[in-house]
C-alpha cells in the first residue's frame, strides 16, 4: 500500500517501477526496500514476467511461422524460448541479446508494399515525404467529427470504435488523463506494430496528441514490449526530438515478456509495476484507468492512421497486414479493407510457392480465425470476418494439418494464460487432453462464458473454426 501511495502520486512512471528495478538485476529485498511493498508481492510481481524469472540471453521464437518453418528440428542447448520475435517473414528467427537473426540475417528489415495509392499507414514508412504533422493537428472537436465520420475502428484486435472511446474518455472528470500506446504486440504473426514503432514513431506522437486534444489527455506513455529493444530505442530518439512535449509529455514503458499485458487492462497493471493481470470491465480504462484516472489505450496503428485522418477524415478503410508462412512474398502490405483474403495473398504476397499448396490461413493470431482455402473469396473486413483481430495473416500450406495447428494453438494457449481465473487457467490445460469434439466443444463452451478477458474468451475462436472445416481431421492428423 505504501508503494501504491508513493508511486500514484507521480504521474510519469519513470521511477519506482519494480518491474524495471527487478530487470535491472535489483533483488527481492531491496526492491521491497525501495518501493514499500512487501517481499512477497515483489516476488508475486518477478514470477509473473518471463524475462524477470527465466531471463536468457539466447531465446527462440516459438511463434506460429517460426514453429512451422522449424519443424522438428533441435533448439540450441539452453536456449530460452519466445513466443513471437516479430521476424514471421524470414522465420525461423532466434534473439541473441538485443540482436534477432533470422533466415535471411541479422536484424533484417519488414518487407513492405502497399495495395492502396496513397498509402495510409505505410505513407512514411514506403518514403512519403515528412512534414511537420502535429502543427497541421486541428482542434480537438474537428478530430472528433472526422473520427465519427469515418467510422475508425480500433486496429488492436477488438475494433472498438475510436471515437466512441474517446467521447467516453473526453467527458470522464479529471485533471489528469493518460494516453497509452500499445506497442505490445504479442500475437505471433503480427509485425506491422514493429514496424510502425522502428520507422514512423513520429506518426504515434501525433496520432497520441491528437487524442490528448480531444480528450484532455495530460501524459502519453508508450508500452512497448522488451522483445522489440530496436523499437524502444528508436521511440525514445524519436521523443527527444519531439517538438510538442509541452502539449504532451511522452515516455516508454517496457514489457518484460507477458503476451496477456497486450490485454490494456492487464497492459495498465504492468505499467503500474505490477502483475499484469486483467481486471474486470467495468470500470473501463477511459473512465478509471492507470492509477484510477481516465485513460485511454490506443492500438499503434490506430494511433498512425488517426495521425492522417485527423487532418483529411480519410484512411479510415486502409489497414495494414502482416503476411507471412507459405506465401511467395511475406512482408507487411497495406490492403483496403474488403479486399479478398485471394486478392491480398494474390496481389499483396506474390501468392502460393510452387510445390507448396495451400491448406489454410490463420488470420489476427491465436485467438483470430482459421480459413481453408475453399473461403478465400471472404472478404477481409470486421463485418465479414468477425474476430479477424488484427489481420495478419500466417499461411499454412498442404504440409501443417488441422491437428498440427490445433496443438500449436493449445500449446500457445497454455503457455500464456496469466491463471488469474479459473476457466482459462485451467480450460487452457485441459484442451490438448480432449480426445473428442463433444469434449473438447464443452470445454470451451465453459472458457468463451466463463473466462475474465479476451484471452480466454478468445480462444476457443480458431479451434471452433477447425472443428468446423476440418472435423475429426483436428484429432487424428
Ligand atoms: C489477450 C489479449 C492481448 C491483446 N494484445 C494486444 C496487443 O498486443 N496490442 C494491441 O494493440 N491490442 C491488444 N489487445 C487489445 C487491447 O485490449 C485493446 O483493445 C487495444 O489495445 C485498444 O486499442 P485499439 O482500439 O486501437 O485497437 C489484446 C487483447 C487481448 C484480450
Ligand atoms: S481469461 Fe486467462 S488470461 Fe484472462 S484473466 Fe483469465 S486466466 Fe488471465
């Protein structure tokens, strides 16, 4: 209670943070010393986080493209594991210290292309030229209507709609109000987040003041997850630089290895210093968010997209993919939405490698959806493939079968569950232990109703989808 105290009097959370003190070698002891808390509950805090209790200099990624391009090959003896290092486009990739390695090389750039002229997202990122684009912010009221107009919704994985968000936010009562970007970005098969992060971090500042305009937000913080240090390093030149830290003071935030802090309100515990466990909504963050106040947590790209629809209204229907598994040409690519899953697969990734047919794609992630190939005239958009998440697209050719992937998803599942509550905590040990789709359908009937948050509730989502274009192929391939 003291370190709550202490630390919720600060309105920056530049010091104090346990989990920074942990990281940076601080032991139990002193870091209950220095914050107040009691040992245990520093303790509680470093077995929550991967990289505070099993730090490893060598770690491989474990993510959907990296496990399918690895096969049965061996790890490297003492390596830690990780469950996406952001390099699906040349996988498999391994992180030795601050420096990822992948198929090609060593820190090797996102390929990138854009189906859209001009490109929204991807405008600064595919050479657009750079102005001063906070100056040209309008009004809070005028961002807000073009928000409306457009219909923005979130590009996170929920798709909420931004200005409903922000409205919400606006009217909540409070002297202080914080913006918080989610670089997070833990969904294996999404890089786009990355590369906004390395390339266009000025598009996030603006993207972050503009919503400090419309809704009286007092501090930015960008959350971004330890896996990307490029991607912190390259946010923070990018925030010393910043001309507008007056109107809005910005600082990075970093993760220490929890895919569930991508949830924004176990992503608001960690950046408190504490366990990155979900809370149940409501209270919503926009209302009673970090440290109580209101808050608002904004997705990355949503953030670059609102930086130009803020001044024009327009770009709301572009958004970034990652495409990435066996497609000819991976990279990110920027589709309008309602776009064919063929036509971007076709046209954004060079399509199917010769010898290697298409069995199926894993769209928006573990928890996202399983198409086989005969739907992949479904266009891609929230209305036509409800929980498509983020979109990033894994392809899975003839050579993954539905068992394959159903036990990678379990696999993941179980892995990254924070146990908070009981459904997910223990449905996700159960799944792989289901022998039949009776069984295996009742145990995730209890996790989509019972489960606290998204993870949970989410998923059963691609495993549904197995069991209904695959069937019994999910136990017995
Ligand atoms: C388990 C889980 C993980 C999530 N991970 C992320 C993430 O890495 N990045 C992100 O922007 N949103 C993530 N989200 C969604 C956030 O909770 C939140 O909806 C989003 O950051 C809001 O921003 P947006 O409206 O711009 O999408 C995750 C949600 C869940 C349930
Ligand atoms: S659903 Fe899973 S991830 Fe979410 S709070 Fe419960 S145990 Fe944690």
């Amino acid at each position: 209670m003291e370190y709550l105290l202490a630390y919720s009097h600060r309105r920056v959370p530049t010091a104090l943070r346990p989990i920074d003190a942990l990281a940076n070698g601080g032991t139990i002891a002193a870091v209950a010393e220095a914050s107040g808390m009691p040992p245990v509950r520093v303790q509680g805090i470093r077995s929550f986080y991967d990289q505070l209790h099993s730090p490893a200099e060598v770690r491989v990624c474990t993510g959907t493209s990296c496990h399918f391009a690895r096969g049965a090959s061996d790890l490297p003896a003492g390596a830690g594991e990780v469950r996406c290092l952001g390099h699906c486009y040349a996988a498999p990739a391994l992180q030795r210290g601050d420096v990822t390695h992948d198929r090609i090389g060593a820190n090797t750039p996102v390929p990138r292309r854009s189906l859209v002229d001009p490109p929204v997202v991807l405008r600064h990122v595919l050479g657009g030229p750079r102005s001063d684009d906070a100056a040209c912010l309008p009004d809070g009221e005028s961002i807000l209507l073009h928000l409306e107009s457009s219909g923005l919704r979130g590009r996170g994985g929920a798709a909420y709609p931004t200005a409903a968000k922000w409205r919400a936010a606006r009217d909540a009562p409070g002297d202080i109000k914080y913006v918080v970007a989610n670089g997070d970005e833990g969904d294996p098969g999404s890089y786009v987040d990355r590369l906004l992060l390395e390339e266009d971090p000025e598009s996030i500042l603006v993207g972050m003041l503009a919503c400090a305009r419309v809704t009286g937000g007092t501090h930015g913080i960008v959350y971004i997850r330890e896996e990307y240090p490029e991607a912190q390093r390259r946010m923070k030149a990018a925030i010393a630089a910043w001309r507008h830290g007056r109107e809005l003071q910005v600082e990075v935030v970093s993760g220490a290895g929890s895919y569930v802090c991508g949830e924004e309100t176990a992503l608001l515990r960690s950046i408190e210093g504490l366990r990155g466990e979900p809370w149940p909504k409501p209270p919503y963050p926009t209302t009673s968010g970090l440290w109580d106040r209101p808050t608002i947590v904004q997705n990355v790209e949503t953030l670059v997209t609102v930086a130009q629809l803020a001044q024009s209204g327009h770009g709301a229907r572009s958004k970034a993919l990652s495409i990435s598994g066996a497609v000819r040409e991976p990279g990110v690519v920027e589709i309008r939405l309602g776009t064919s899953v063929r036509e971007v697969l076709e046209r954004g990734a060079g399509g199917e490698i010769p010898g290697r047919p298409w069995k199926m794609a894993l769209i928006g992630g573990p928890m996202g959806r399983v198409l086989p190939v005969s739907l992949f005239d479904t266009p891609l958009s929230y209305g036509a493939l409800p929980g498509m998440g983020h979109g990033g697209i894994v392809m899975l050719d003839d050579r993954v079968t539905p068992g394959a992937l159903a036990r990678h998803l379990f696999d993941f599942a179980r892995a990254e569950s924070c146990g908070n509550c009981t459904p997910c905590r223990v449905g996700t040990q159960r799944l792989a232990g289901c022998r039949d789709r009776s069984s295996l359908e009742r145990l995730m009937e209890t996790m989509s109703l019972g489960s606290l948050c998204g993870f949970g509730q989410g998923v059963p989502t691609p495993l549904r989808d197995l069991l209904q274009h695959f069937g019994d192929e999910v136990f017995n391939t």
